[in-house]
C-alpha cells in the first residue's frame, strides 16, 4: 500500500503537512515564456530578485522533469494545444500558473486570435494580473502558490477534494453565460 | 600556425606562469564577485517602494467630508483599452432626505475593475474629470479565481480617515459640486454631522467627526487605502450575478 492510498486521518495530516512544505519548497517551473511576460520571469530568476531563495532557479526546458508550469504571454489559438500537451506530459502533483492580464483572460487583445483566458486550455491554480507583472509581484504570485501547496490534501482526501472541485465546476455558471466583466 | 611568419596576433600572449594559471583564471572573476555588494532584493521580507507615480492598483479617492469623488461619468471605461471597467451611475435625487454620495448629480452605484484585463496604462487616470479615480504604488494582486480578480467598488474606495463622515450625506450647505472640485470644502460641518446623527445614530464615523466640527480635532487629511484582506480576495463567493448588473 502506497501512501496515496492510505486512509486519512491523524496520520495522514500530519504526513499531507510535511508532504506539503517539502512540495513548496522544490517546485520545478517549467520554461513557458510566450510574450513580453517572459522577459520578467527571467528577470525573476536573475541576481536581483533571485527566485533561487524560494528553491526554484532552475527553468526546465522538458515538461516531465517539471510541476509547475508559468504561462508567461498571450496564448494564440495556435499554440493552445500546445501548452495543452506540455501540461499533459508534466508529471502529478503539477500546477499552473497564469502569469499576466494576456495569459489570464485575454487582456486587452480580446479577438478571435488569442485564447481568452489560459484556463480555457487548462486548469489555473493562480493569476497574476499586470502587463506585464514585475517580478516582485511574480514572486509574490508564486509565494501564494506556495500556501495553496502547503494546503493541498494528499491521498484519500486528495480524491475527495478533486471529486468537490469537479462538482463546484459543473454547478457553477458557464463562462459564455456570464455577464459584465466575467465574460 | 602561430609559428608562421605571415601571423602576428595582435593582443599580447602571455608568458609561462600566465599559461600555467590559464585553467583557473575564471575563478578570479568568482573571487572578485565575493567582495562586491549583494544585489539582491530581499522582496517579501523588505520591499523597496516602486518609483514615483507607479501604476499600481487604482483607489477612488474621497473629498475631507467622506462624499465620493467619483460621479459616475463612465470616462475612464470608455477610455480603457481593454474594456476592463465597468461604471453604472446613479442618481444622487434617488437618495433618501437630500442624501448624496458624491457632490452634484450623480454617484458611481456600481464600479468594477477587472483586474485580469487591466494593463496600467494609466489612461483612465488621464480619463477622470474629477480626479476620482488614481493609482498607487500597489502591486500583490494574485488571487487564485478570475471572479476574485474583479475588484468592486468597496474594494478600490479610499479609506475614510480620522474626522471624515461616511457617506451618503448632504453637501456641505450654500454649496455646489464647484467648490468641491476647487478644494474650498475641508471638512465635514455641523449640519452634515446632525443629518448624519438623526439618520444613522450608530455610524462609526460619527465622534470623529463631531470632533473636527468642534475644532477638538484637525481637519481630515485623505488617506491611502490598505491592501485587501486575503479573505476577500479569494472572492469564490463573488459572482457577476451579485454585483447588481
């Protein structure tokens, strides 16, 4: 019995705690710089804001040596499948964060060339507004990340939450239903 | 090659001792760096401010009574290149007893940025008649779900300081949205503090205020808003349905 499988419970907690600040603490980006977003998460990673003090220097060039992917820039029509595939070959437990206004909803390029919103393509733990975001607020992004990691379940309650999460979407209201700023 | 008469190289060539440390002559540039001051941002920990007049998030500013600035104009949506704001004005005479929310006609009743669309161009700063609408030097935005991203008005309004008096009230008397713009109203005066008193007895804001009108207390300086607590910046339960569009 692995332990995903085991049952939740005291055991289990204290286990999804330790899991979970090992987890945040050596994330792996992988490299996804589509636009002028890029250019900011490099500079993140250079001397001067040093994502390195937060255990993830390293930008992997291959999706299955990584689990976190930062979407940096518009993401075209055309390149959906790609950032698709690239999801798809990252190994489990692998989160996805939506780095600037383009990435997370289009931002101003709102026309039939760019992919409104990067969670059309895959699912977003985190967005970052800016156009583009400075580092700080990258770092800032990727430190609530962290939280959310802390936070996760794992095992039994990690099926449960997926299971809650699942429900929650197909409840909720279509993003083509939706009025005002949320369309 | 180099043996050739015909070739000279132009830079000098070193000598024995030169080649012999030849292998390990990049580590000089390791050994310097050592001693030369750290570069590096410490940024949650310390946070060195932005340059002056960054564009960070937006604040709808207030005048020292407490009314609103803004007045529901739907410049700066109209200005905004990504469609990212959203105004609804309304009608200060829909307000009960004279009330006002802002100075002259009209109030903003629904404000919305969306901050997932807006790329701080500063062009609906530019936009604002009224000078309502600013930005600060903000910028820890990240929120976990695209509804949390729309920042409503209670959000983006300033802060009432010390001695201003919350809104809806009447104008300061014997004047006109002019003297407001003109900055010739400094603080909330007697009459605004009774209305306020006879219609909302338990407002927080009220002892403040009394106080400046008393002269016990300086006149209210505006003040920059905080950020938003990270319990309503997830904001799973906003919706585009609650927020009365």
């Amino acid at each position: 019995m692995g332990l995903e499988e085991a049952p939740s419970g005291f055991l289990l907690t204290t286990v999804e705690d330790i899991a979970g600040y090992l987890r945040k603490a050596s994330l792996w980006p992988v490299t996804f710089g589509l636009a002028c977003c890029a250019i900011e998460m490099m500079a993140a990673g250079t001397s001067r804001f040093d994502l390195s003090r937060f255990g993830m220097e390293v930008f992997r060039a291959s999706p299955r040596q990584a689990d976190l992917m930062i979407v940096a820039g518009r993401v075209s029509q055309k390149m959906a499948p790609v950032v698709r595939q690239v999801y798809d070959q990252m190994s489990e437990p692998k989160w996805v964060l939506s780095m600037g206004v383009c990435a997370s909803s289009g931002g101003m390029f709102n026309n039939y060339a760019i992919v409104q919103g990067v969670d059309h393509v895959v699912p977003v733990d985190i967005y970052l507004p800016g156009c583009p975001p400075r580092p700080e607020m990258l770092i800032n992004a990727i430190l609530a990340l962290h939280h959310q990691i802390q936070e996760s379940p794992l095992g039994v309650n990690r099926v449960e939450a997926a299971k809650a999460a699942e429900a929650a979407a197909l409840e909720a209201t279509p993003t083509f239903e939706m009025k005002g700023l949320l369309r | 090659m180099t043996d050739s008469p015909e070739y000279k190289p132009l830079r000098p060539t070193k000598g024995p001792i030169g080649r012999a440390l030849a292998p390990v002559a990049g580590f000089g540039v390791t050994l310097g760096s050592m001693f030369r001051p750290t570069v590096t941002e410490q940024y949650p920990f310390e946070k060195v401010p932005p340059q002056q007049r960054y564009h960070g998030r937006h604040q709808l500013n207030r005048y020292p009574d407490g009314l609103e600035k803004c007045i529901g104009c739907e410049l700066c949506a109209w200005a905004c290149p990504a469609d990212a704001i959203y105004v609804e004005g309304g009608d200060n005479a829909d307000l009960p007893d004279g009330a006002h929310m802002s100075p002259g006609e009209r109030y903003g009743r629904v404000y919305q940025i969306n901050y997932l669309r807006c790329i701080f161009c500063g062009l609906c700063i530019e936009a604002c008649p009224t000078r309502a609408l600013t930005m600060t030097e903000d910028y820890e935005l990240a929120g976990p779900t695209r509804a949390g991203m729309i920042y409503e008005k209670p959000d983006l309004l300033a802060p009432l300081s010390d001695g201003m008096l919350a809104a809806p009230h009447p104008m300061a008397e014997g004047t006109t949205d002019t003297e407001y713009y003109r900055g010739e109203v400094t603080a909330p005066t007697a009459e605004q503090v009774a209305w306020v008193r006879e219609h909302r007895p338990d407002d927080p804001t009220l002892d403040a205020a009394a106080k400046v009108v008393d002269g016990q207390a300086p006149p209210p300086t505006p003040r920059r808003h905080q950020l938003r607590p990270p319990a309503t910046r997830s904001g799973a339960a906003r919706s585009a349905a609650g927020t009365g569009q």
